[in-house]
C-alpha cells in the first residue's frame, strides 16, 4: 500500500513539474530528474513485481543515485549561484561520483546501495542547508511561497530522515527481514513521501510566484 | 538490532534530536530571511526615494531653465520692443492739449507700466537674478509690488539675523513662497498677507498667513485639485524642508516651511 501511495506522489510531484511555469532557471531541472526517477521506479516495478528479478533491480539505484546527484546538485548550485558555488559544485561532483563509482565496485552492484545514498546525501543536506539560507527575498512573498524553501527543506527531511536506515538496512535484512522492510516502509518510503509533497508544493508556489510577479 | 529496550530508546532519542535539528534549521532560516526581506524592501524603498527626488530635480531642472528662457526673452525681446516703442512714442511732438496728445500720452503710461511689470516678471523668473539676491531681498520686493498692486494689506516681517543658505536651496524655497502668495492671490478671497520669516540656529522657519475663505486641506488634496500643493511638498521634500499647510472653511490659510540652513 505504502509502495503505491509513494507512486502515486512521484507520479504527481512529475506531472506539477511538467505543468508549473518555472519563476526561475534552475527549477527546469526538476521535470528530467523526475523523469529519470519515474523511470528508474517503473524499471524496478516491472524487474521485482513483472519479472520477478530481486536482487538486481538495485542495480537501477546504483545508477540512479549519480544522476540524481548530479542534477540535484546542479539546481542548489545554480540557485545559490556564484563563481565559489560553481567550484565548489564541480569538486563535490567529482568526490561525490567517484565515491559513489567506487562504493558500487566495491560492495557490488546488486547489493544495496545504502552508502551511496548517504555520501550523496551528506552533501546534498549540506546543499539544502546554504540554500535555504541563501534564499533571495522576494517583495511581497513570504519564504514559504517561495519553491527553493520547499525543495530544500524535502531533501533535508528525506536525507536526514533516511541517513540511519541507509547504513543499518542490509544488516536488518540479513538478520530481521521483516524488521527491516517494515523500517523501510515507515523511514524511507514515508521520507520519500515527504519530499515528493514538498516538490510539489514547490512547484504550485513557482506557478504563484511566476503569475504574481 | 533493537536487541534491547535501549537501543530503541536511543534510537527514539535520535530521531527525535533530529527532528529537533532540523526544526531549529528552519526557523533559523526563517528568521534569517525574515531579516533579508525587511533589509531588501528597505533598500527598494531608498531606491525609489532616490529614484523620486532625481525625477523631481530633473522636472525642476527643466522648469528653472523654462523659466529662465522666458525671462530672457521677455528681457531681450519684448522689454526691448515696448522700449522702443514708448522711445518712438516720446518722439512725437504734440503741443496741443488736444484728445490724440491725450491719448498718447496715456499709451506711454500703458507701455511703461507694461514694461515695469514685466522687468518683475523677469526677475521673478530668472534663476541668476533669485540666486544672486538674498531671499529677505526677493521677499521684499516681491511685497512692495504686492502692496502697489493696492489689492491687498502686506505685512512682511523678519525675526532674527539673516543667515546663509544654499543657492539651490533659496531657489526652491522662493518658488514654494511665490506658489503660495500666487494662491492666496488667486484663490483666497482675502485681503491681508502676513509673510513671517524667523531664523534659528539651524533652521529657517517662514510663515505665510492669509485672512480668505479658508478651505479644507484634505478635501483639496483628495479632490484632484491640489496640483499647487503637491508641487510645494515635492519641492520641500527636496530641500529636505517641512512643508505644512492649515486652514479651516472661513479662517484663512497658514502654509508653515521650516528648512534646514546646513
């Protein structure tokens, strides 16, 4: 049921990112990197539930995580903007990739990818962080009309919340399967809701903005 | 894991810390944005102010140099036909008391009036001749035609020792006084003007009182019919002077300046 009512949320914080006029540049990242997601989504649906393949529908995540990162990092980048962000973006990009490249190989593509998870995680709360403190005042708008506060404050709560689940999930798995997918329905599953309601409210407050401005 | 009743404690605890956290994250960030909102619509509201008292000194840029034009030209150009006119006139040799030597004789009068009057006119107008003459000196002139005119009962009045002010500050604050004498002329109905300026240390506070019919300063404003006074506002606001207008329906009108010296 959880499985479904975070589909569903994907599938609709998509279409809002397809359908909202973008009030700024980097907002136009989100309906890709959404797309991406959903796609990702529907390959490990039809490998796990279609084709019934378990364990190597991780090898999805593994490849997600990058280009998810990548994206993600580049919207924080181009909205706090400047010439030390854009270094920083480029260097942290490099360490994140090569990381996340190496933790693959190393652990296995099939395995799951929970350290990825947090090394890009790790940064991108850190991103979260410096761009909702960064936030440019808009005349008239308070800062929760405004789609960055709303963007970093879902990936804050979907890493932050996920951080400890990522390291301890595989072990649970080994040891108390049904411990963990229970933990996974309730911390990541219920994280990811969160992020894909804030991605959505983002997108109906860029539509706001864009028509009030 | 969860081995123990503990571990769930501290599992609990940390979640909780880190909703705690995160909390704390966002309403700093709030109150940081807060912050950078009022700063940012302060500064947009400097901005335009800036933005205001440029436009106003470019519209009385334009109006000073207009108004210098014409003075010139009247000066140069018309003062100089109508001289020549009653010299040609004076040329004319009647000896008779007869009605044409009457006439021309009146005609003289005409013309030198007409040429009196606009030499003030001139003066009034001319941007160099305000500057380069004390505004005590302007005022008084300006009285003494005012009480020859005979329409009205003048009383101007100077408390405390003249002191210096800015050319372009005397510029603005003669205009503000003649828009406000042009006024009382105009619209009053009155016949007494009592021009009152008191010199402090910092400051130059005029007074200019009339007996009309008074009116109702906020009906005047709303009405779309205070163009005058909001031309005296502006031109206050950009000296930096305060500018206040009273009056009552039957009491006359007092419009008070007080503008600073330095």
């Amino acid at each position: 049921m959880s499985y479904f009512i975070y589909l569903t949320l994907l599938a609709l914080a998509f279409i809002f990112s397809i359908w909202s006029k973008k009030s700024d540049q980097p907002l136009r990242i989100f309906p890709v990197l959404l797309l991406f997601s959903v796609l990702a989504e529907a390959t490990v649906f039809v490998l796990v539930f279609v084709l019934g393949i378990k364990p190597q529908y991780l090898l999805v995540y593994h490849l997600y995580i990058p280009i998810e990162y990548t994206l993600l990092s580049m919207y924080f980048a181009r909205t706090i903007k400047g010439r030390k962000t854009m270094i920083a973006y480029f260097i942290l990009l490099g360490v994140v990739i090569s990381l996340c490249v190496y933790l693959s190989l190393h652990r296995g593509f099939f395995s799951f990818p929970g350290m990825n998870l947090n090394v890009a995680g790790v940064v991108l709360i850190v991103w979260s962080v410096v761009a909702l403190f960064t936030i440019k005042p808009v005349v008239n708008t308070a800062i929760y009309k405004i789609p960055v506060f709303w963007i970093s404050i879902g990936f804050l709560v979907y890493y932050s919340g996920s951080f400890f689940h990522n390291f301890i999930y595989e072990y649970l798995k080994m040891s108390e399967n049904k411990l963990a997918e229970s933990l996974n329905d309730i911390i990541n599953k219920g994280s990811n809701d969160v992020l894909y309601i804030c991605l959505s409210i983002a997108f109906i407050c860029s539509n706001r903005l864009m028509k009030s401005t | 894991m969860f081995q123990s009743p503990d571990e769930i404690y501290v599992a609990a605890i940390a979640s909780a810390m880190l909703m705690l956290l995160l909390i704390t994250v966002i309403t700093i960030a709030v109150i940081k944005y807060q912050n950078r909102y009022r700063v940012h619509v302060r500064e947009i509201a400097e901005l335009k102010y800036v933005y205001d008292q440029e436009l106003l000194k470019a519209q009385l840029e334009i109006q000073e140099r207009t108004l210098h034009l014409i003075s010139q030209e009247i000066h140069d150009n018309v003062g100089q036909i109508l001289s020549l006119a009653k010299l040609n006139l004076n040329t004319i040799l009647i000896h008779d008391p007869t009605p044409e030597h009457e006439k021309i004789s009146n005609t003289k009068d005409l013309v030198s009036k007409a040429i009196a009057d606009l030499r003030d006119l001139s003066k009034n107008l001319n941007r160099d001749y305000i500057t380069d003459h004390s505004l005590i000196q302007l005022l008084q002139s300006d009285m003494e035609i005012l009480k020859k005119a005979g329409e009205f009962n003048v009383l101007f009045e100077v408390i405390g020792n003249e002191m210096p002010i800015s050319p372009q500050r005397q510029l603005i604050t003669y205009r503000i006084i003649q828009e406000a004498i042009n006024n009382i002329i105009k619209h009053s109905g009155g016949d007494r003007i009592v021009v009152v300026m008191h010199y402090l240390p910092t400051t130059l506070e005029i007074t200019i009182t009339d007996n009309g019919v008074g009116c109702d300063p906020n009906e005047i404003m709303n009405s779309g019919r205070g163009a005058g006074m909001h031309n005296m506002q502006n031109r206050a606001r950009l000296t930096g002077a305060l500018f206040v207008f009273e009056s009552e329906p039957g009491r006359g009108c007092v419009v008070r300046l007080r503008v600073p010296l330095n």
